[in-house]
C-alpha cells in the first residue's frame, strides 16, 4: 500500500480595535495507510474571540471549538483494520462538535515585567 499522506496546521490571529482579537486555527490529517489498514481523514477547526477591559485585567473571552454546524464532518474519524481473507474490522470515532465555552478572567496584582540588565564596563544592555 502507498499513498500521500499529509496534515496542515494554520492558526491566524487578527488584532482589532478597542482590544478585540479573533483566532482561528485549523488541523487537518488527511487519509492515512497504516501497518494494519487506514484511518480517515479528521479535521478540528476553531474560533476564539477575545476582549480586554479595565486597563487589560479583565479579559472575556468566547471559544467555538470544533466548528462543524452539521456541514462538516468535523472531529470524525473512522479507523478500519485487515489481512485480506482473515479479517475486518472498522471503528467510527465521532466526538463532540460545536462546543461553546464563555471565560471571565481578572487580574488581581498586574505584575509589570521590566527587564533589569546587569551593569558592566561595556553599558546597561550587554548580553
């Protein structure tokens, strides 16, 4: 058995204004040969959409995870087993889509991050 076998993993930011950002990120694998049979294709596509308030210590955020609104055979996988003239076997894996998660965080002690560098003969900034 031979085949073309590959995965694409994207994942794509936007930064809007007013501290609005949106995700997206895909994985694909496609169609696979294995030792003992093949396994389908699986895609998991998602979307997260961000916004900052209150200085950015409160941040919201709205997760879309395995986007599929019953158009797509998101997060499918059928994985079959076999000799030839001995036996068969095939599993459909199916897990769930269109899960929507709402986050809420705050920040209680926002901890500014300045680098110190270490004084020399050579200046502030030597590394």
């Amino acid at each position: 058995n031979s085949s073309w076998m590959y995965s694409i993993n994207a994942n794509t930011t936007f930064e809007l204004e007013n501290d609005w950002s949106i995700q997206f990120s895909v994985n694909y694998l496609s169609d696979r040969i294995t030792a003992q049979g093949e396994d389908s294709s699986f895609l998991s596509p998602n979307l997260t959409i961000k916004k900052s308030f209150m200085d950015g210590r409160l941040t919201g955020t709205f997760q879309w995870l395995n986007m599929d609104l019953g158009m797509l055979k998101t997060n499918e996988q059928r994985i079959t087993t076999f000799v030839p003239n001995e036996f068969y076997t095939t599993t459909n894996y199916v897990y769930e889509v269109d899960v929507l998660i709402l986050n809420l965080s705050y920040t209680l002690n926002k901890v500014k991050n300045k680098a110190k560098f270490i004084k020399s003969e050579f200046g502030e900034k030597e590394f």
